[in-house]
C-alpha cells in the first residue's frame, strides 16, 4: 500500500518528503484539493454540507465528468466516515460532498472495538496513506444493530451466523448505557459512537500519534432519520 513514505510525511511534519508525484497529484484531484485540510476546517465543511441536506439545498460538489477524469488520477479525500450500513445514512449525499472527498467505510452498528483489521486497517490506510484529517464515528437513530445489542443483550446464540458475533460485540455499549435516564436505545447509540471514538483516539500505531500531533481529529456524531441533521457528540 505504499504506507512507510506517507507516513513518514504524517508524522515528520515534513514537507519535503512528499515525492513530487504525489504532491502534483494533490494538487490536482479532489473537489476540496485546494482548501484549507486542517481538522476543524473539514468538520466545518462536512457540518455546513449537512446544513444544505437538511434544508433540502444540495450542490451536489464533485459530481461532472471532468471531476470524475481528475479523479482518476488519484484521491485526495478529506475525511473517513466510519458509518452504519443502514441504507438510510450515505455520508456523501448527508454532508452534500463530491466523488472523491469522503473515505467511507460502512458497517452495520459502525464499531471499531472488535471489527477486526479491516475497519481498523481501512481508517489507518486513510490516515497514513491518503492525508485525511478527520475521522468521524456516525452513527444514527433508529440502529437496527444496537436496537438488536439491546434485545439480545441476555441472550445466548440468539442470532444465526455472524449476526450474532455483530450483535454481542455492541453489547458492551448497551452495558454501559443502560442505567441513564433517557431513551434506552438513544443512549445505547450514543455511547456505541463515543466507544468507537474513544478506540480511535489510542489506536496505535497510526491514529494515535496523527491526533496527538494534532494532524487528525476523531469526532463522533449521530445522524436523525427524520430531521437528516448530523448532531456532534462532545
Ligand atoms: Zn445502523
């Protein structure tokens, strides 16, 4: 994957390790290659894309041919959304983003604790490999994987396959939520988000040392269904 000499960039803060090809190619993919990639500036505009889905004004950014043509040149995404694979929460149409801006990884409950290396491995790639600056856990309400880590949250071989192994490792959250006032299954997604987060900021070797130089920031946020509104969790 190329990983040592992008990561070498990350985390030596050095510029001049970037072989020109690759900074060529910066420059020239990606509808937000330009702008400004620091954290806080890419929530802010995955926020302001929310804000147009929500009020029903999408830009669609990103979307002609001649973006698809740059982009074959290479990706230059700006953020990795871990999200649930719930049909109703596709990252960029929400955050009204192009081909190209989003790394998206998409699993049913969208956990980290117990996903194995290929959710693990999957954000690492976009941290150390492609330069994202943001990682954001999006969760949403109404989970259909946390709905059933509740309902199931005593049971034994309730499930058939690896539904179940999906299920209990959701359970922890449910666990964890259980005793707060308020919606049980709203909790339940709340604190499945914050797990996850909580996992991404001390995932070494990668993620960890990007946010604690400050080069990545790990967000989470929960998606309404029916509003379309992304709510961040502090
Ligand atoms: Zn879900």
């Amino acid at each position: 994957m190329g990983i040592p000499s992008r990561r070498r960039f990350l985390f030596s803060g050095g510029a001049a390790l970037v072989a020109p090809s690759f900074a060529s190619l910066v420059a020239q993919t990606g509808s937000h290659a330009t702008s400004d990639r620091s954290p806080d500036a890419v929530l802010h505009r995955l926020i302001e894309g929310n804000r147009h889905f929500v009020a029903g004004s999408l830009t669609h950014p990103g979307r002609t041919p001649n973006d698809f043509k740059a982009l074959s040149q290479g990706q230059n995404p700006m953020a990795a959304i871990l999200g649930c694979a719930d049909s109703r929460v596709p990252p960029e149409i929400l955050f009204d983003q192009g081909v190209g801006d989003l790394f998206v990884i998409r699993v049913a409950g969208n956990y980290v604790n117990g996903a194995g290396a290929s959710v693990k491995g999957s954000l690492e790639y976009a941290v150390a490999e492609l330069g994202v600056t943001l990682l954001m856990v999006l969760g949403h309400s109404q989970c259909g994987a946390v709905k059933a880590a509740i309902q199931h949250l005593n049971d034994k071989d309730a499930l058939p396959g690896a539904i179940n192994d999906l299920v209990n490792t959701i359970k922890p959250a449910v666990l964890e939520s259980k005793d707060k006032p308020g919606d049980a299954l709203e909790n339940a997604i709340r604190a499945n988000v914050k797990r996850s987060v909580e996992r991404l900021q001390t995932l070494e070797p990668v993620v960890a040392p990007a946010v604690h130089a400050g080069k990545v920031k790990v967000v989470g946020g929960v998606y309404d269904l029916a509003s379309g509104k992304v709510q961040l969790l502090s």
